[in-house]
C-alpha cells in the first residue's frame, strides 16, 4: 500500500466480479478477431474507445462522479491509460492482425501474475518464494509447446509474437503501477479519462499508417458492442477494483484460467481448433503460474 493511502472496505458485489471478469474478459480475443476482420487494428480500435468515451460522458452527465483534485492523481491515471489502454491492448490488436491466435495470445499475457511476483517485492512490498521461478519455467515452457504445437514460428506469426510480448510487460507494468499509486476514484472518472488517453494514443496512428476503411455489417458491430459495453466499461472497471482491493498477484492470478476459456470461446465464435499437444501445454503453462501465484504472504 502507498504512502498516505485511505483504507477502504470492499463492496459486497466484489465477492461476484472475478468469475464475471473471467468471462468478460475471456471472450474479448475471440471478438477482438471478428471485428478484426472488418477493420485495421488501430482504427478498430479507435472506434471502441471513442464509443466507450460516449457511453462515459453520458453517465458522467447523470451521476456527476467526484473528479481528481491533485495534478499527481491525474498523472497516475495518465500513465495506467497509456499502459494499459495504448500498449496493452495497442499491441495485442497487432498481434491478432499479426496472426497470432486468441488461445495463443490469451496464454502469452497470461503469464503475468509471474512477472507481477517477481517485480512485486520492488513496488508493492508483496514477498516472493522461490516457487515463482518453477512457476516462471513451467509457464514458458508451457507457451513454447502451444507455439511450437500451432506451428506459428512464420515471419508474421513472429512478429504477432512479439507484439503478444510487448502488450504482456505493458498489462504488468499497468498492474504494478495501479496498485502501487491508484487511487480510490470512482471508476467511471478513472475509466473516462484512461480511454480518452487511450483514444489519444492510437488515434493518430490509425491516420498516419491505416486507411481507416471499415466493413460495416451486423457481425462487426456486435464485436464492437460486445467490446465496448463487456471489455472496456464492466471487465476493466472490475480489475481495476479487484486490484484496489486485494494482492496484486493474487488478483493477476485470475488470468492463468483466461487462455483455456478464451480457447473455448474462440473455437465455438471462429473456429479456431487447439490442436492436442496445445491444450497440453495450456495445462502446463496454467500449473506454472497456479504454482508461482500461490501460498501468498504479504510483509
């Protein structure tokens, strides 16, 4: 906990949020795909934020939250937008557009309730065992057989790959940060301004590298909705809180069951069949990072 940091009960309805947060987010790849495939990755993108920016300014109007009063507590809210609202999902979008699968990329950012272990004890003061280095081998070996099982080692998929990487460090450094200099704000003003941010980063981007044409039919516009209502205004309104409201890498240990249910979702949407030798190791990584975010201890 940061210095000078008011403690807060939690609300009653957090006892529901991690299996709704599962869910939301889970199915987020799989439609993140569809729409991909009416769209260029930051236009797409662009137009999920500006809609969950509209959607906000409308509650904003009727509830009239508190808003930041400090110019610091605008600048953290400022850098968790970048972080998770610019890089994570930026370049999970190229990544998809990259080729890399929903299964695939839902198991490489799984991997951060690890890194969150290893980094916690800098930032958070959350104590670490040594079980988070079998659980960091198990969780990358576990990747490299459902890589290796996909056979995604052409130049895209590679690059997907990477970008998978990038928008990993950036969800845990989001993570980390959050926890270390949020807030209680009322999370319709924190999400208002994260995804003006958000709107800010990729927009300019969508007009200098894409031709910002979309497809405009019923599919594309319920992977919008889905995204803007399910992932951007109730999945990560219910992270950020979790994280507010208990251990960083206990609550990052949620996504460790995100790529097998991601998986599922993607091949019921799109059909994207995991091969057997994926799915073992899915398991895999999923007993790395069980083993590496269990038994938690705090100083």
């Amino acid at each position: 906990m940061g210095p000078g940091r008011p403690a807060t009960a939690a609300p009653v309805w957090l006892k529901a949020a991690p299996a709704l947060f599962l869910l939301l987010w889970s199915g987020g790849f799989a439609f993140a795909k569809i729409g991909l495939d009416h769209a260029p990755p930051m236009t797409f993108l662009a137009l999920r934020y500006w809609f969950a920016i509209v959607v906000l300014l409308a509650v904003l109007i009727v509830i009239r939250p508190p808003v930041p009063r400090r110019a610091s507590d605008w600048g953290h809210l400022i850098v968790v937008g970048v972080l998770v609202q610019g890089l994570y999902f930026g370049l999970s979008y190229f990544g998809f557009w990259l080729g890399v699968t929903a299964g695939t990329l839902a198991l490489i950012v799984s991997m951060q309730p690890i890194l969150v272990g290893l980094l916690a004890p800098q930032f958070v003061a959350e104590r670490v065992g040594m079980a988070r280095w079998l659980g960091l081998v198990l969780g990358l070996i576990g990747a490299a057989m459902v890589i290796v099982a996909r056979s995604e080692i052409e130049v895209t998929a590679a690059a997907g790959l990477l970008c998978a990487a990038g928008a990993l460090f950036a969800m845990t450094a989001g993570t980390l940060y959050e926890k270390r200099f949020g807030l209680n704000h009322h999370p319709v003003t924190a999400n208002a301004i994260q995804y003006l941010v958000g709107f800010l980063l990729v927009l300019p981007l969508a007009l200098a590298v894409e031709r910002m044409e979309v497809n405009w039919t019923a599919e594309f516009a319920v992977a919008l909705g889905y995204l803007v209502i399910g992932n951007s205004l109730i999945a990560v309104t219910l992270l950020l809180t979790m994280i507010r409201h208990g251990e960083a890498a206990r609550v990052s240990a949620l996504l460790f069951m995100v790529p097998p249910m991601a998986a599922l979702i993607a091949w019921g949407l799109i059909g994207e069949v995991m091969p057997p030798a994926a799915w073992a190791g899915m398991a895999v990584a999923a007993a790395g990072v069980a083993l590496a975010t269990r038994k938690l201890r705090v100083r």
